[in-house]
C-alpha cells in the first residue's frame, strides 16, 4: 500500500507570513507527534508561470496575499484519519485554531487527501 498524502492550499496576506509561519511551525510539531511522517508547508516565490495556471488564481489571493502549499505525508489513509482526529482533540492545537482567526481565512483553504501513486 502507498502513501498517503492530505494537500492544501491557501492565501495568506504577506503582512501575516510570519504569524502564519509560526503556527505552522507549532501544528507542524503536532502532526508528527501524533504520527505525521512529513509535514511541510510552503509559501508562494515563483507563483506566475507564462502558459500555465498561477497558483495564486485557483487560490483566488488578492494583491496583498500569497499563497501557502502544503502538504502532510502518512503511511496510509487508515493512519490519515487516526493521526487527524488525534491532532483535532489535541488541546494544543484547538489553542493554536482559535488564536489564528486573524491570521488567514479558514474558509478560503481548498484541502484533499490524496492517494501516492508515485514516490521516491
């Protein structure tokens, strides 16, 4: 069986990167302790490539927004949703979802799980 991978990607006003940073520095800190394999998150540098779609479009990101990429790698989608629920009754992390109303719009975040059919 291959890996499982939850992908996400979201505006986040330039002005808030550093908050945004940090709390993902911390929920990073969360998911793997609870059993996260990778966790990485990635903010937009070269998001307007000529023939393609930009990033920031399908994020819908204004003038002053960017665009966070990120990604958590699991050993399947079964462990997936244990770490997941793990990490949504974690105190800590509740802390950390109720601090971060201002930082970014939850609301705006697209989010999937995504099946590895290719890894190195």
């Amino acid at each position: 069986m291959g890996k499982y991978v939850d992908g996400f990607v979201l505006p986040v006003p330039t002005e808030n990167i550093e908050r945004y940073r940090e709390l993902a520095q911390k929920a990073g800190a969360i998911w793997k302790e609870h059993g996260a394999l990778e966790y990485i998150e990635a903010v937009g540098d070269d998001l307007e490539i000529e023939n393609m779609l930009s990033f920031k479009k399908i994020a819908n990101a204004k003038d002053n927004e960017t665009v966070i990429f990120a990604w958590i790698v699991y050993e399947s989608r079964e462990q997936r949703d244990k770490v997941n629920a793990a990490v949504m009754e974690d105190p800590r992390m509740k802390v950390e979802m109720e601090s971060s109303k201002d930082i970014f719009d939850f609301k705006r975040m697209a989010y999937g799980g995504f099946k590895a059919i290719v890894t190195f």
